[in-house]
C-alpha cells in the first residue's frame, strides 16, 4: 500500500465520527488537515463500519504487515511510500519530456527532437527498472500528455534507437581510447554545435517559424534547454582537451 509513516498508524483501523471512546478520532487520524486523512497525496478513504455486524477489514497481524518492507536500488533504500513518491517523480519528467518532443517537432528542431528522445528513452528504462524493483505497476496512462500523438511517439522510438548521435555526443565514451584526430575532430564538432545554440539563443525566429505564437514560458523552456546544451558541450570540450594535454598534445 505504501502509506506515509504518519498514516501508517492509523490505516484500516476503526475511526469514531462522534469520538466515541475505544476508537480513533477524526483528530487522532488528522482529518482535516494537510498532512492528514484526505489531505495532499493521500488516497486512503473511509467505509461505513455497523459494531456488531460489520468485520474489520484487517486483522491485527494483516495490518502489521500491510507496508511492504524497505528495498534498496541504486544504493538508495526506499519505503514504500517513498518508492511511490519517486515513480511519480519519474512519471512528471516523462511527462515534461513528451511535451519538449511535441514543441521540437513543431519548430523542426531535429537535433533536439533527437537529443530529447535519447532522454526520454533513458526516462522510459529508469521508470521500468525501479517499478520492477519496488514491485509497482507501470502506471503507463498516467504519463499520457495531450498531441503526443502516435506519429510523434514513433518517431521519438525510432531516433533514439538509431541515431548515432547517441554515442557521439550525448555519452561520453572513454576518451582514452580515442585517436587523437577523433579527440581534435570532436572538439572542433562541439564548438560548431556551441555557435549554432547560441545563433538559436540570440536569434530564436531564424529556427521556429512560429515563436511569436509561443507563450513565454515556451519560449524559456527553449532557450533554457539550448543553453544546458551549450554548458554540456562545453564540458564535452573540456575533457577532450583535458586527455590531448594527458597525451602531451596541444589544441588551439
């Protein structure tokens, strides 16, 4: 179930509307509050219960061992409710992503529908490892986002499966295996890709048609993601030069 450990004192036990002796109260189980029964996050709810008829619905050793107990991924140890609380995480950044892919396909941007389908690729698989490790349903309808249409869809799956772009600039390889004219060509690629973002920076209309139409915070998500791939190149360069000094080589 995964309760939060406020709310795991209290779930599927008998609450008193009238604070009848002998049962929890509508205070005891924070009704009302924000971090209470009903509040934020909380999908516990409340069935009639008639004493004398009705039968709990755990009993003392069910409720025990209601929560599942903590597991460990990555070298993290997650509750259950933390373990929720993250797949959610990941559902909203799955989510963002299918909305950058949807903004990228309409401008014609195609290295960053490129780009962002390696990312959400790498979302897709974190989602699937870590709700197979907690033992969780991939909650897949609930990262739907409106006009990810399924042409869109198949051309994200398609890209990020066949671009080489995925190895050649967005993972780093081990640079210490590389010749050094591939180290040297390298740079001299990234600091092409570093003038063609900021061109997209300082003059945004020369690459989306319709950036007029974009409301402002579009258009920030844009100009925040062209520069976040200026600073990753950046660091691109930097390792390159960094292994050609190891070497003994220099680069102007």
């Amino acid at each position: 179930m995964g309760a939060r450990p406020s709310h795991a004192e209290w779930q599927g036990q008998i609450v008193s509307l009238s604070d009848r002796g002998g049962y929890l109260s509508l205070s005891d189980i924070g009704y009302g509050t924000v971090e209470g029964f009903k509040g934020v996050n909380c999908r516990h709810d409340w069935y009639p219960f008639f004493e004398g008829i009705s039968e709990p619905a755990y009993t003392k050793e069910q409720l025990r061992n209601l929560d599942p107990p903590p597991f460990e991924y990555e070298g993290r140890l997650y509750t259950a409710c933390e373990a929720n609380q993250k797949q959610r995480q990941i559902e909203r950044a799955i989510r963002k992503t299918k909305r950058e892919l949807i903004a990228y396909e309409a401008a014609g941007l195609k290295d960053d529908f490129t780009a962002t389908s390696i990312k959400l690729r790498r979302q897709r698989e974190l989602y699937r490892d870590f709700s197979r490790a907690a033992n969780l349903r991939e909650k897949l309808e609930r990262t739907g986002v409106y006009g990810y249409n399924k042409s869109i869809s198949s051309k994200s799956v398609w890209t990020a499966k066949k671009s080489k772009l995925n190895l050649q600039l967005f993972s780093e390889k081990d640079l210490s295996k590389q010749k050094t004219n591939s180290l040297k060509k390298g740079i001299k690629n990234f600091k092409k890709r570093i003038s063609e973002h900021e061109d997209k920076i300082n003059n945004p209309e020369k690459y989306i048609s319709n950036w007029h139409k974009l409301d402002e915070r579009e258009k920030a998500g844009l100009i925040k993601h062209w520069q976040k791939e200026i600073d990753n190149f950046n660091k691109s360069i930097q390792n390159r030069i960094d292994e050609l000094k190891r070497r003994g080589e220099d680069y102007e």
